[in-house]
C-alpha cells in the first residue's frame, strides 16, 4: 500500500470525511486539519509513517504541520478524480457540511443572542437606554438580575375581603406586577418542572402605539427579549407541559425557530 492509499484508509475511519456512497469529502479533511481538529490529530498519530510526516518532536512535544497536510490533500496526486465537497447539491449547510434540509439541527442566530436584556415594557421603559449583559463579560450582572426577587406589598384576596400577608401557601394563585423576566426568574426556586401550562401574551412588534405596552423593540432585541424570557419558561414547564404564545405574522416565523431551538424540533406545534 502506497503513502497516499495508506492515508486514505487512515481517514475512512472518520465517517465525517466521507459520503454515504464512499466519496472523499476533500473539503471537509482540509477544514479539519485548519481548525486542528482533535479527532482528526489522534486519528493521525495512530499511523507510524503519517506521524513521521506531519509531526515534529520539539523537546518532547509534537507539532501537527497542518500546511503541509493541507498542501497533501490539495493536490491532484493526492486524489485526482475526487468530487468537491458539495457535489451536485446547492443547499445551506451546518459547520459539518450537513445540508440543513437534511438535518434536525437548526439554530436562529441574531445579534446579542449571547445575552441577557431586561426589557421594561412600560412606555416609560420605551424612553431609557436598555443594556444587553453579555453573559461571559458580565456574569455578575446577570446574576443579580436573576436571582430571586422578595415580593413586597403582597395581599391576598378572598371572599372575606383584601389582608396583607407576609408568606405565600402552596395553594396561592399569583398575581405579580412588574417586569416579567424578574418574575419568572423568581418564580423558579419554587415552581421549577411544576408549571402544567403556560401562555404568553407578547409583544407583536408592530411599532403600533396603540398598544399599551413597548411594541417598537429592534428586531434582534426583541428575538432577545423573547430567547431569555423562552428558557426560563422551559425551566418552568414540567415535562409533559404546554406553553402557549400569542403573537401575529410579524415575528412568527423567526418566533417557531427559536421554540425548536429551546424547546426541542420533536415537540408538538399548532397554530
């Protein structure tokens, strides 16, 4: 067996390089070696002439030559008749080469998707400059933010009348006033996995000001504001619970791709 067959059969062992119907995905090794891809390296060692191609021992540390494995899988002698890595389809693809069309993986990705926005809906929050927390850069922030809140002014209604209280009782129906994503926070440390059902009234994003609530957020804020309040209802939900949303043609179609992406593509969805 020649060098390059040698490699060949080295990296079959990778089901990611290569087609259903036994093609080389020539891209896909490339892309591999650049990233420095761990499989891709232990795979390599495995093979006593490949290492003592591409690795070099510096004081007992091996270094991958990846241009050199590169400029190998390049060139023609390597594989002369090979199909590019797309082949004869045109289609969005995830990061493995995988079309999306085919795939049950599909992730929404929008601006400030990676942090925390607190979104005041009073017309009054509409005037003040809203800060996204960034959830590697300001942990503590948002910690703070939501951690669980005390409720102050609580009264419980009966049928005797209104009496302020000072402790809530497991058969309590709540009613709290004020920001939601505060609310649900708190709500977790004692409803986690119990909530049966949840329904959810949110901002259409008309820009219309007839609505007595915010309704004019930037399209990625608000695919923000709904991200973070979505995983705390998640959070909430036993496992055989239903959330329920009230929202029109304006945001639904990006809306239906985050509940896959939160929720999980096998949940069941009606409109």
């Amino acid at each position: 067996m020649n060098y390059y067959d040698s490699l060949i059969a080295l990296l079959k062992q990778d089901s990611r390089f290569f087609t259903e119907s036994g093609i080389l995905l020539r891209n896909a090794v490339y892309e591999a070696a650049m990233q420095m891809d761990a499989e891709l390296i232990k795979l390599l060692l495995t093979d006593d002439v490949i290492k003592a191609q591409f690795f070099t021992d510096i004081d007992g540390v091996l270094v991958f030559d990846k241009v050199g494995f590169g400029w190998v899988i390049n060139n023609r002698q390597f594989l002369p008749d090979s199909y590019t890595r797309y082949k004869n389809k045109i289609g969005l693809a995830d990061e493995h080469g995988d079309l999306i069309s085919q795939s049950g993986n599909v992730e929404l990705v929008f601006p400030y998707k990676d942090c925390v926005l607190e979104g005041g809906q009073t017309k009054d929050d509409q005037k003040r400059s809203e800060i996204f927390y960034n959830v590697m850069l300001a942990p503590n922030e948002i910690d703070r933010m939501l951690y669980p809140k005390s409720f102050c002014n609580a009264k419980r209604y009966t049928a005797d009348g209104m009496t302020r209280i000072s402790e809530l009782l497991s058969g309590d129906n709540l009613v709290i006033k004020g920001n939601n994503l505060l609310s649900l926070s708190s709500l977790l440390a004692k409803y986690e996995r119990s909530i049966k059902c949840i329904y959810i009234d949110v901002p259409y994003n008309t820009g219309n000001d007839n609505f007595g609530y915010n309704d004019k957020f930037n399209h990625s804020s608000w695919l923000t504001f709904m991200k973070n309040r979505l995983e705390l209802a998640h959070r909430l939900l036993r496992k055989d619970g239903t959330i329920a949303i009230s929202v029109d043609n304006y945001e639904i179609a990006y809306l239906l791709v985050l509940l896959d992406e939160i929720f999980g593509k096998e949940i069941e969805k009606t409109s």
